[in-house]
C-alpha cells in the first residue's frame, strides 16, 4: 500500500521545522498513520531514533525499514509506558497529527464515513470491544444527548436522542447506510451532510474515549519532553484545539492560569507559533482535508 493511498501529511514541512530537529535527538510519531510523517523525519536523522505509535493494525502495513526506527502497536495515551518499555525516558520531540486517516476514512468495513455503506464500527484500535452500534443500540437517552451535544455540538441533540431510542425498538441500527437515513429526518434542510458529519464525529469520539486519550496523552507528552524539547500537535476540530490550545498557553486544560510571585505565568510549555498555523491555500487545494487542520507548536520550559 503506497503513502499516497493510505494518506496525505498535511503541512508536512512545518510539522517537521516545527521539531526543530537534531540528527542524533530522540523523537516520537505519537500518529504514525501511512506513515509520510515519520518517513520526513527520518531523512533528518543521523544516529538519532524515531518512535511512531498506532493503535490500527492496518497501519502496520507501512511500517519503513530503518534501523533508525521503531513502531508500537499502541494508543498514544500510553506513551511514557511504552517508551519506558524501550528504555527511553526523555525525547526531544514529539508530534501527533489528530486526524483521521484517508484509508480509514475510505475503508467502508470501518463505518467512519457517510459516503460508504458499512457497519457502524469507528474502532480505531479494531480488539476494542465497544463500537459505534453499542452506543447507538444500547446507551440510554441522557448519555446519548449529552456526547451529540457535547463532541458533535449537534443542535437538536435532545431531539436526537428520543428518536435513537425510539427506533431502535423497533429496528436496532446495524449499517452507516441506514443510520444516515434515519438521520436525514432529523438534519437541517440544506444541511443534511454536515449534520452527518456531526453526528458521526459525535459518536467516533466516544468509541475511541478521544479526549480522554488526547488529555493523558498531553500530560504524559510534557513529562517526557527533556526541557527546550518541542511539542507538534495538529487537530481538526475545536474540541481538541481547545485542549492543545489551553495546556500550551495557560499550562492546564480549563480554569484560571497560575502565576508565580512576580506575576509570571507558571505552565511547564511555551507557544512557539503565534496562534494556530494553517495550511495555505495551495494545499488546500490539493488536499481538502487540510482545510480543518490547526497546528499549534511549543517547546518544554521546565526541568
């Protein structure tokens, strides 16, 4: 399977400049995906050595022959445990590029997209027991209302809710094809395809406990940076932005920032791109799912 079809980096070069690398430095591809993120950083490498994480199975296929390389089969919350594993406690850089795959999302027997008829699975770890059709057929309408609301800000997400229970009564849901029909008497006239998306966002993330794993990843990103070590994350939805945004600019998730004694901000990053970097419009052009993507860039303050 060629990189191409599997998937296209987005923002490939300032991912890899926003590494600042060194040829004998330690890094991580906390995404590894198809791979063209890890391959980039390796014409960067000298003696130094490259740790890419995945959960997919499927992603193994585009493992790179490199002595200069490693893969671990595992969710990226688990970071520190796994680099421990093999004898690596502080890197000197760490991306993680949030979205989705291309082959994912085109891999009908996976369920991530509206334009394929398969079964509503959205694992992206494929042992993991919980799917797509347990949450739709089993959870009770407050849970439902509260992940359409709170991970697809689906409007009607009350409304929503009430009617997931109600059908599947009758007609528990089993494919995308039929979900999305059911879906089209509940979306926004015109609008039938965001509310989609939403609505399958929603749900995708709480199969894979997206933000959960987002916010351990992140604590345990900060620990094993070594201090001036940077820290590459780009997301493609306000959910994860804001998590990136709040832990790199205010030193934690949600709340009040912390200052010392002298009224300097006490957080353990510091931005080092002014705001979110974005794709330009060539690329864009090239690869629409590059248009949602929001890189953000800091380096380790502390010791």
């Amino acid at each position: 399977m060629t990189e191409s079809n599997y998937h296209i980096p987005v923002m490939l070069a300032k991912c890899t400049e926003g590494l600042s690398i060194d040829p004998n430095g330690i890094y991580v591809d906390l995404t590894f995906g198809g791979g063209g993120h890890s391959r980039e950083i390796l014409k960067h490498l000298d003696k130094g050595h490259l740790y890419a994480f995945d959960q997919d199975v499927d992603a193994e296929a585009n493992i790179p022959a490199s002595d200069n390389f490693t893969f671990i089969a595992a969710n990226f919350r688990d970071l520190r445990r796994y680099l421990r594993l093999h004898g690596v406690k502080k890197v000197d850089g760490i991306l993680a590029d949030l979205g989705m795959s291309s082959h994912q999302i085109d891999e009908p027997s996976r369920g991530f997209s509206t334009r394929f008829s398969g079964s509503l699975d959205m694992r992206m770890n494929q042992s993991d027991e919980i799917s797509a059709k347990e949450v739709l057929n089993t959870y009770d309408e407050g849970r439902l209302h509260k992940i359409l609301g709170m991970y697809g800000e689906v409007k009607n997400a009350k409304t929503l809710a009430q009617a997931i229970v109600s059908e599947r009564t009758s007609q528990p849901f089993e494919t995308t094809e039929g979900f999305t029909s059911f879906l089209k008497r509940y979306a926004p006239r015109g609008k039938d395809f965001k509310y989609y998306a939403q609505v399958f966002q929603a749900l995708r993330i709480e199969v894979n406990d997206e933000m959960g794993a987002l916010e351990e990843m992140l604590l345990e990103a900060v620990d094993v940076l070594k201090p001036e070590g940077r820290l590459v994350v780009m997301s493609y939805h306000s959910l994860e932005d804001r998590l990136v945004k709040n832990l790199m600019i205010k030193g934690k998730f949600q709340g009040e920032v912390e200052k010392d004694f002298y009224g300097n901000l006490i957080r353990p990053l510091e931005p080092i791109s002014r705001g979110a970097v974005v794709a330009d419009a060539a690329e864009v052009a090239s690869n629409p799912r590059a248009r949602s993507a929001k890189l953000r860039i800091a380096k380790k303050t502390e010791a």
